[in-house]
C-alpha cells in the first residue's frame, strides 16, 4: 500500500476532499506536514481523479514513516 503526502487543499474545499476521501473509503490521517493518504491498488484511478479535480500538490511518495 503506497503512502502519499499531500499539501492540503484550500480551505474553501478542504471538506469536500476529505468528505471525497471518505466516500471513496481511502484512508488518510492529517499531520502538520500534509494529509498522509494510504492508498491501495486498486484506489489509484479514483485517487488520480481526485488529484485532477481538487488541485492537489503532491509533497512525498513513500516517505519515511515515524516511529
């Protein structure tokens, strides 16, 4: 399952992409550095769609996790 971190979107639609998050059951936590999504195979068209439709910058991919 790949890690992604993500500058959150702007607060005007900050709701909607956790709101989408949810609905499409892709799993995230909020951290100061971004959203941290975990997303599984068979999530990565929705994801890229979600990318496209709220703009998002991707910081990360896979980071190092913390313990």
């Amino acid at each position: 399952m790949p890690t992604i971190v993500v500058t959150p979107p702007e607060p005007k639609v900050r709701m909607a992409f956790m709101d989408a998050l949810e609905t499409e059951r892709i799993d995230y936590d909020r951290h100061t550095d971004g959203y941290w999504i975990y997303l599984r195979e068979s999530q990565t068209d929705t994801w890229n769609s979600l990318v496209s439709k709220f703009k998002l910058k991707i910081e990360d991919t896979d980071p190092p996790a913390f313990f």
